[in-house]
C-alpha cells in the first residue's frame, strides 16, 4: 500500500512530539530550597487600638436647662474649676433674689426681738422663734445659691477639651454628655482584642505598637489590664496598654498592636510558605520526599518547627501542589 507524504509529514512530527514529550518528563523538577535555622520565634496577638486619656472626664449638667453659653472649643486647654457652660438660670436667679429679701428681713426681725429680749419686753419663746425664723431664710439663701452653682459647669480636672457635643440653644440633660476632658500628660492604649485570643493575653506581656501618622515608628508597650466584660456583637475584649516611653502621640490615634503572647529563644525555624498542614517536602538523594512535622508557633514569614526536622535539613522552600513523592528534583542553584 502507498503511504501518501502527507501521512508520512504528519507520523513523523507525532514521534518527534512524543520523543519531545518523553525527553521533557525525565528532567527532573527544579526546586527551591533553605536549611532550617535556630532564631527567636515570637507568637503574636494582633488587635487594633486608639490613644485615649487615662482618665476621660464626662461634662454634664445636673439639671435640665437650654445651654446659654459654650465657654470653650475642642483642642482648648481648660483649668480645673474653670467655666466651660452657661445654662439658663433666669427661674432660679429670681428665686434667689427672693430668699435674699425674706433673710434680710429675718435678720431684722432677729435683731429687733433679741434688743427686745434683752430689756425684758418679750418672752424667750419669741426670741428662739425669731433666731430659728433668721436661721432658717440664711439657710434657704445658702441653698438657692448652691443651686445656681449648678447652672454653670465647670471642668472638673486639668487638661483639654476632647469632644465638645454642645452648642447655644441645646437642651442640656442630666443623661447628655455634653463635652469630654482628658490630660493629654497621662495617656492609655485600649485596644479591641478578638475573644478567641483573649485567653493568651496576661498583664505585663510586651505590645510592639505601630502606626500609618509615624511611618517606621515602634511604639513600646505592656498589657495592664483585661476588661472583665466582652462585647458580644463584637465578639471582642478591651485590652489596655500602658505606653513604656509615653510618646506624645495624640488623642484617638489609631495604632496596629501586636501583643507577644509568647517568646522562644533558638527554636528550629523555617519559612511558612514550606510548610503545609503538618508537613513539609524535602529534597532528598534528588528526589522530593515528604516528611511529617510538628509545628510550634506560626508566625506570618516563619514557622516554628517542634519535631521532625534538625537544624541544616533543606526543605522546599514552596513546594509545586502537584509535587509528588518520589519525583526527581533539581535543587536550584543560588
């Protein structure tokens, strides 16, 4: 039978590709490999925060009464006792002015009673009935104008002005915060920890804090104290930190916190991309073998290698998801 050259052209370029083929799948498999080292593995707890006063202080009025005056703005230093609101006190200025007029008359009264007394015109009832009647006006005037005191606020410690939530024309209300102080000298980190972490998190453990306004800045810190009570729509705990250096950072600074739950000196490391689940490949006599590890603490670059593994072993550094056991490799130079 005659072969045409058209099927002679199209057999050969067939061996040519499968001798091809054939030559390309014995070349062995070109890897990437590093030998586990010792180093510091630092198992972290990573939460965000803000920059608050250790002590914020809440002004509110005691009394329900529209705002007349705001004495201060936002950023505003203030001095402890200094005015910062004016309520509206027409009612009670009236009032007082009131129980001025019936002590004055009191004490009149009193005066004359007691010159009377004193000559023996009148009886010692009546003149008790007068310095009780003379006591009891002072004592009313005492206490409308404590009342009055009440109708304008004062800052209750030094420091700024955080918030200020109030204008002219406002109803002010025992229940409405109408401005927040803190002392900027005397600062605290809270940060919003994930409750599946709180567990890990004691006082006096080391924070490594950082933030975009301080780019390469590391902020130092320790956890002072754990929030007994969670969020449960959050599902987190409020952690505070105290700052070591105490920066001046500003108030409501937002900061990246990574809290060191826990430090290993010369624990067996190598790099996450090489590990997967509880295993890694290694590059054994050309070939990849697989081998089965115990793995420490996990950070995002490296991981903590606890059994299976000894110092200068070479593993795959990431290893191919379709590399298999057996298969040759080629180590890759450099």
């Amino acid at each position: 039978m005659k072969i045409s050259g058209k099927w002679i052209a199209l057999l050969a370029a067939l061996l040519l590709g499968g001798g091809g083929y054939l030559l390309w799948a014995g070349q062995p498999r070109t890897v990437e490999t590093t030998a586990a080292r010792h180093g510091t593995a630092v198992e972290l707890v990573y939460a965000t925060g803000f920059v608050e006063p250790e002590q914020p202080v809440s002004v509110a009025a005691r009394v329900t009464a529209p705002v007349v005056e705001v004495l201060v703005d936002e950023g505003q230093r203030v001095r402890r006792g200094q005015p910062v609101v004016r309520l509206a006190d027409d009612e009670q200025q009236a009032a007082l002015r009131q129980a001025r007029a019936e002590r004055i008359r009191a004490a009149r009264d009193e005066a004359r009673i007691l010159a009377l007394y004193r000559q023996g015109w009148v009886t010692r009832a009546a003149r008790d009935q007068a310095v009780a009647a003379a006591d009891a006006a002072r004592a009313a005037e005492q206490t409308f104008a404590a009342r009055i005191g009440q109708y304008m606020l004062r800052a209750g410690i030094d420091g700024i002005v955080l918030k200020r939530d109030v204008e002219p024309g406002d109803l002010a209300t025992p229940s409405r915060v109408l401005m927040t102080l803190g002392d900027p000298a005397r600062v605290r980190v809270t940060a919003a920890v994930d409750e599946r972490d709180v567990p890990r998190i004691l006082p006096g453990q080391e924070a490594v804090m950082s933030t975009e306004a301080f780019p390469g800045r590391i902020i130092k810190g320790r956890v002072r104290e754990i929030t007994p009570g969670g969020n449960p729509i959050e599902r987190a705990f409020r952690v505070r930190l105290m700052l070591e250096d105490a920066p001046n950072l500003p108030l409501g600074l937002t900061l990246e916190v990574n809290i060191v739950t826990k430090r290993v000196q010369r624990a067996l490391l190598i790099p996450a991309t090489a590990v997967r689940g509880q295993q890694v490949w290694t590059a054994e006599g050309g070939k990849a073998q697989l081998r089965q590890v115990k793995t420490g603490i996990t950070g995002t670059d490296e991981v903590q290698i606890l059994r299976g593994l000894r110092a200068g072993e070479a593993v795959i550094r990431d290893p191919p998801d379709d590399l298999e056991a057996g298969e040759r490799v080629k180590v890759a130079d450099g």
